[in-house]
C-alpha cells in the first residue's frame, strides 16, 4: 500500500488534494468511469420504453436494475476489502459492461422481451463496480491529514453531483441523432475505460488486499470481521444518510407536483438545478473551513438544517421562492455526504474501508428511493406544504435521535 503523502502546506487547499502525487490521474481514471453512472439509468429507461412501447416494463426494469445494484454494493465493497481493487474491479467492470453491452443490442430495435431484458438488467446491477467507495478509499491511502482528506472527500462529492447533472444532458444529446440504446453502450465503454484506468494508477497498483483483522486508530471498533453496523459511529451515519435520502427522493416529486399545481411544470428543471448548484457551492465551501466540532457532531446539524430548509420550501409563495430555498436546501446536501463519509472512514480500519463507503453510499440510494415512493402515496391526500413538512421528518428525528445517542455516549472522535 502506499504511503500517504504528508501535507505541504498549513492551510491544504483543493489545489494541494490535487498536487498529491498520483491523485489528479487516479480521480480523474476514476469519474470517466462514474460519468457512466450518470448517464446509464436515463439512456436505460429510455431504450427499454422504446423496445417495448411500455413505460410499466421500464419502470420496473429500472426498479430491478436499482435494487440490485444498491443493496448489493456493501457485498461487492467487501470483495474489494477482502481481495483489493485490482483483482475484483477488472471483472466486476468487463461483466457489467458485457451485460449493457447486450441489453444496448437487445433495446436496439423493437420488440425485445421483457423477460429477457429484466434478467440482463439484475445481473447488471448486481455487477456495478463500486467505484465511488473505492476511489474514497484511495483518497484515504493518498492523504494523511484528515483536513485534506475532507477537502478531497468534498471535491469528490462536488464533482460526482456534476457527473449526474451532465449524464442526463449528455444522454439529450446522444438521443438526437441515435437510438437511446446508443446511450447504454457509450455508458459500457465509459466503466470499463474508466475503470481499467483506475487500475493501472500506481495507487491501486501499491494497493492489495487490506488485512481482514484490523482496527482504526484512535477509536474502539471491532474487528473487521464483525458487521460492520455493529460500529456505533457507522450506524449513526447510515441512519443519517438515510434520513437524507428519504428528504431527497421526496423533494424531487414534491418539487414536480408543487410545479404543476400552478401549472408551472417547465420550471421544475430550473427547481432542481438549483438544488444542484446549491449541493456543488455548499460541497466546496464546506471543504474549504476548518471546523472545530467534529464530524459526528456536525453531521446531525447538517441534517438538521436540510430538514428545516425542506418545511420552508413547502411555505413558498410562487416557483421563484421555491427555486431560492431548494438552493439553500442544497447548501447541506453535499456537506452532510461529505461528512458521513469522514465519518464510516474514521469509524472502521483500512480493512473495512470499502465496504464502510459502500453502507453509507447504499443508505442514501435506498433512502431516496423510500422517499419517492412514501411522498406518492401521499401527495394526492395532503397540501404540498404537508408534504413537504412530511419528507422533512426522517431528517428532523435521526438528527435527534443522534444527537441524543453521542450526548449519551461521552466523548465523540476528532474529526
């Protein structure tokens, strides 16, 4: 494994996380291959519709590729913990890209069986390559300083909202002169580039398998071996993540529904463009000062101030004002990822590095999708601003709940 290089100035900067020696090729290998991910699921749903000619056999194609490739991700982490990233990432990577591969042939014209596009779809997503969890794994072998490492875990973040902001207008683009299956085969070619990519950087080359008897320094955790959510510091992140994601995946259909209402729908992409822009800014000034409390302290706060920010948005006049508070709402989005991955990072050893990245990165899919569907059956029954209030509370009560179970616990960690 390498060494993690010390930090060359006392006030480390996004440019100081960018000038560690192979830091800048090994992120960069490492979002080619995310970039698919941005763009996988839009051309996915879009091919799948137009072989079938139904939106019931894409929705629920989506469902399984989603459900597969979220619940799954802890397991493949734990294959990369247990044998190290250049042995599991190249298979995982030539799979999932043979198997979009096929369902890009299959999608290509009309008249492909849903059964058959349903089993290609699971395998899919059971195959996805964590990537996300590995290259903030890698960030922890590049970087010594836990400031810095933030500051990556923030430019990392940043950057991954940018990834699935993009995809989807670059998959516009792909649409206007090909087949949408054209978009699931360039998303093929973007993992397994990218991926081999990553690979071949000298900080996955000096990077094998962690030992599987391990514990962090400075903190009283388990043995790897153990499940992993039996680690206080983890579950409490997870949860909080989760809570995050249920706010999230509410937001975007309440953010449709409000919109339509006053029969305003075609500026719910200026609504959640904004949340983006707000995530992107919040994400990089967050990297950029140096706190004093630690993460798990600031972690229920930031959740905290995400759910108060979701009751206001349910307040607003007129589109204009929604636009304005879901910016702000955005403000802690990234923040709160940011900080839940410093947290799984400190609370386990580089034995459970992966896979700990991997729960927190699970928590907020599954939370989003949780979110979606709890916030429909409710948005037809009660007012928008109800609603609103509603999806505020996953995040309002976990931050409680945590907030309560540190103050009982003593002493949390440094960040």
């Amino acid at each position: 494994m390498l060494s993690p290089s010390p930090v060359p100035s006392r006030t480390p900067s996004y440019a100081t996380v960018l000038r560690t020696p192979h830091a800048t090729r090994t992120f960069g290998a490492a979002l080619l291959g995310r970039l698919s991910y941005g763009m996988v699921s839009l051309s996915l749903m879009l091919a799948v519709n137009a072989s079938t000619g139904s939106y019931s056999v894409a929705g629920a194609v989506m469902a399984v590729f989603g459900a597969t490739s979220v619940f799954l991700s802890p397991a493949r982490a734990a294959l990369i913990d247990r044998y190290g990233p250049r042995r599991v990432l190249p298979p995982l990577a030539g799979l999932y890209a043979v198997l979009l591969a096929a369902l890009a042939y299959a999608t290509w014209r009309p008249g492909a069986p849903a059964f058959l596009l349903g089993v290609l779809t699971a395998a899919a997503g059971a195959s996805t390559p964590p990537l996300g969890p590995v290259m903030r794994t890698l960030w922890s072998d590049l970087v010594a300083d836990r400031e810095l490492l933030r500051r990556a875990y923030s430019l990392d973040g940043v950057a991954e909202e940018l990834l699935f902001v993009s995809g989807p207008l670059l998959v516009g683009l792909v649409v206007k002169s090909a087949p949408p299956a054209a978009g699931v085969a360039i998303s093929a070619a973007l993992v397994f580039v990218g991926t081999l990519a990553l690979v071949s950087s000298p900080a996955v080359r000096g990077r094998g398998a962690a030992p599987s008897e391990d514990t962090a320094a400075g903190t009283d955790v388990p043995p790897a071996g153990r499940r992993l959510l039996g680690i206080v510091g983890l579950r409490r992140a997870v949860l909080v993540t989760a809570a995050v994601g249920l706010c999230l995946g509410g937001l975007d259909l309440l953010v449709v529904a409000f919109a339509e209402q006053r029969q305003q729908s075609g500026a719910v992409s200026w609504v959640l463009a904004a949340l983006s822009a707000g995530s992107a800014v919040g994400g990089l000034a967050y990297g950029a000062v140096s706190w004093r409390a630690s993460n798990r302290v600031r972690l229920p706060l930031l959740a905290v101030g995400l759910g108060a920010t979701m009751v206001g948005a349910g307040l607003s006049p007129n589109v204009y004002v929604l636009v304005v508070v879901t910016a702000v709402a955005g403000l802690f989005i990234a923040p709160a990822l940011t900080t839940a991955y410093l947290i799984a990072d400190e609370s386990v050893g580089a034995g459970s590095r992966t896979q700990a990245g991997a729960w927190v990165n699970t928590a907020i899919n599954a939370g989003s999708s949780v979110g979606v569907a709890v916030v429909g059956l409710l948005v037809d029954r009660l007012s928008p601003a109800v609603c609103f209030a509603v999806a505020a509370v996953p995040a309002l009560l976990c931050a409680a709940v945590v907030t309560r179970g540190s103050a009982e616990g003593g002493t949390v960690s440094r960040s």
